[in-house]
C-alpha cells in the first residue's frame, strides 16, 4: 500500500508540474477560456477553467498521498525498517562476527 501511495504521489506531482513547462500563452486568451493564471518563475501563464483544475487537483492529491506514505510508513511500518533497526542496536559491540 505504501508503495502505491508512493508511485500516485510521484506521478500526480509530476503531472501538476506539467504545466509550468508546456507551450501556454503568457497573455490571457479569453476567446479560448485561457483566463486562470498560474506563476511560472516570475511569468504568468494562463490555463483553462479544466487545465486549472487539473493542476490544482494533481497537487491536492500529491499532498494527500505524501501523508498517507507518511502516516503508513510511521505507524504501520510495511518494509520492517524498525525491526532491522533494533536488531543492529541489539548487538553487542564485540559481538563483530569475524575474526578471533
């Protein structure tokens, strides 16, 4: 579960990000509904009523299932980490498992 949480994150944050890099007027266009701006470094680029709410939806998402990984990660523990953990601090540290 936590890595599909981490794939949706990946990929909806690369889509909103999409669209600071595709060819979009710097001028609104309202005869085309390209009226919603969106900051891109400094330039205004402007988006359709459904292009704005695409890139607000993929970053809503991306935040969502950053903190689902999160919450997962922390109370669920899916790939063991705090287990491997403890058993390295168990060890004593004479206890090198080479030599004499």
């Amino acid at each position: 579960m936590e890595i599909l949480c981490i794939v949706g994150f990946f990929a909806s944050l690369f889509f909103a990000i999409s669209f600071y890099y595709r060819d979009l007027p710097r001028k609104p266009e309202p005869e085309l509904g390209r009226i919603y701006p969106i900051n891109s470094h400094g330039v205004p680029l402007y988006l359709t009523k459904q292009e704005d709410f695409e890139q607000t939806l993929a970053s809503v998402i991306a935040v969502v299932l950053f903190a689902a990984a999160a919450i997962l990660d922390r109370f669920f523990d899916a790939f063991g980490n705090r287990k491997r953990e403890a058993l390295r601090k168990n060890r004593q540290p004479w206890n090198h498992r080479w030599g004499p």
